[in-house]
C-alpha cells in the first residue's frame, strides 16, 4: 500500500497550522483541495486520522502517520540536498530538525551542541522546550524527531540511547536562612520554607522532601518555568530548589548558595531518542549530543 506524498504533506501541514485555512495558505492550494487531500489518506487507510476541531489534532492513527510524513519529509530533504552536492549546485542547504529538549538539560550541556550545531552550518534547529518527564510524548506524538527523555524505554519506531546522569543538587541562600532566623540549611526545616518548581510538572523538590523523611510535606511553592530564572530565585532567597550541578558549582564555592544538610542529591538519568530510520542528519546531531552529555554528564550507571 502506496501512500501519496502530497496526502502525507497535507496532514503535517493541517497539523502544524491546527487549521485547513492556515494549512492551505502554506502549501497554495485551496482549503477544498486541502480537505480532499486528507480525505483521501483517511480513505485510503480506511480510518479517521485529524479531529476536525478548533485547533484540528491528530488522532492516534494520525499521530503514526504523521510521524511517517514528517520521516519522509527529512528523508527528501537529505535526498535533495546529497543531490545539489554531487552537482556542485553551490551552498549545501540546511535541514531542518525538530528536538525535545527539558529546560535545564537546554540550559546546561546541550547549548554545546547548539554551538556545535551553530559551527557546522548544515541545520535549522527547531528546539521545542518540555519537563523531561514529557518530551517523550512529542516524538511519540510525531511532533519532534528526536528528544531528550528520562524515559529509558525506547518509542515504537525510535531508538533510546542513555546519556548520563544529572545531579541535582538541593540548596539555600544564606540570606534566606538569615531572614528566617535560620542558622544552618537542614532538611527537617525545609517544609516550613519556601520551596522552588519550574511549574506543575517538576516534581524533584517534592521527592527531595520524600526522600529526607517528609513524604507529606507541602510547603508553598514559586513556580518559576525558566532555568536561568530558577537559579536567580534561588540566589535571592525566593525559595529552597533542587538545581543541576553544573549550574551550582560557582555559587557553592563562593558561598552564595549552601547545600542543605540531610538532602541528598538527585540523580536524574537521561536517554536520548530518536527515530530509527538511516538518516545521515539524524546520526551526526546523535554524535553531537552523546558526545556533549559524555563532557558534561556523570556516566550512566552500569545495567
């Protein structure tokens, strides 16, 4: 069973746009013929594969389907330009790719690759920022090609290959210790204080507390969903966090944050999937990724 690459093109399109009006305008043709396009896909697979709502989703179907658009997008933008190269046909073009990345691993080690990625000129990076726990659902969802997850089970279609562990390392400003009279950071005083989340999703502060005697402590909480910012509120004194150890080590030395005694760090274990196909694009981002998270990760442990 054969499926039309203009059939394919029109649910990415429809998808992305979350509308058959936007998605028309992009690709030029009429919101009609858009409609007939997808139709006939739906037809054709003999099953329902967009919810014709107000924004149009995929439906599970047309999140396996999609996938398969999006892999067949990259695989003839590679095709197109290894084509260009071999005549000589000037500049090489650049190829885009889609990652979902949590914001601290974007933050921390990953701006590496950025940089590397920035050094070679060959990609158009489209980084899409989600809680790690969650990143796995955009390229389940077909949405990204590739993402960093601490899910260690690969998605079907999608290999997983472990990066690292990230500490994370539960510290205090003295200041705010010295505000509440406070003459030592321990964890049997943590749920009275003020503690930091990068927003309802981020659930490290609560298992610290779990994991230092107080599973039912809930002290109120900034949401503060940005890295850099997290750090700042943290220097401040808004608040108690479990902050990765790269970003940790200078305000510990110099004394402006402390750890708190009693709370062991935690060690988040990340994996990097990607789609299983052979793509030259997709392998070389693969190198420069685990080779950043071998610099700036703790090895991962032993299975």
């Amino acid at each position: 069973m054969m499926l039309s690459s203009l059939q394919l093109e029109a649910l990415a399109a429809v998808c992305d746009a979350g509308s058959f009006e936007q998605a028309a305008a992009r690709l030029r043709v009429t919101p009609s013929a858009l409609s007939q396009r997808i139709s006939g896909l739906e037809r054709h697979l003999g099953r329902a594969l967009v919810r014709r709502s107000r924004p149009v989703t995929p439906t599970t179907d047309g999140d396996t389907v999609l996938r398969l658009a999006r892999q067949t997008t990259l695989l003839q933008a590679e095709c197109l330009d290894a084509l260009a190269r071999s005549d000589g046909a000037g500049a090489p073009g650049l190829i885009r790719v889609s990652v979902a990345v949590n914001a601290d691993t974007l933050g921390t080690w990953f701006s590496e690759v950025v940089a590397d990625v920035a050094a070679e000129g060959a990609l158009l990076l489209d980084l899409r920022v989600e809680d790690e726990t969650r990143t796995a659902d955009l390229l389940r969802a077909g949405d990204v090609m590739a993402a960093v997850s601490v899910d260690p089970h690969p998605i079907q279609g999608c290999s997983a290959t472990p990066l690292g562990v990230m500490p994370y390392v539960p510290v205090i400003s003295p200041d705010l210790l010295a505000r509440l009279g406070l003459g030592s950071a321990r964890a049997d005083d943590l749920p009275s204080i003020p503690m930091l989340r990068f927003g309802p999703d981020d659930d490290l502060q609560y298992e610290l507390l779990r994991r230092a005697g107080h599973p039912d402590a809930d002290p109120p909480a900034h949401h503060v969903p940005s890295n850099a910012d997290f750090l700042a509120s943290a220097l401040c004194g808004l608040g108690w966090g479990a902050i990765p150890l790269p970003q940790v080590r200078r305000p510990l030395a110099d004394g402006s944050l402390v750890r708190i005694a009693g709370a062991d760090d935690i060690d988040v274990p990340l994996f990097w999937h990607r789609w299983r196909i052979d793509s030259p694009t997709l392998a070389r981002l693969t190198t420069l990724v685990t080779e950043a998270a071998r610099v700036h990760l703790r090895p991962p442990p032993p299975e």
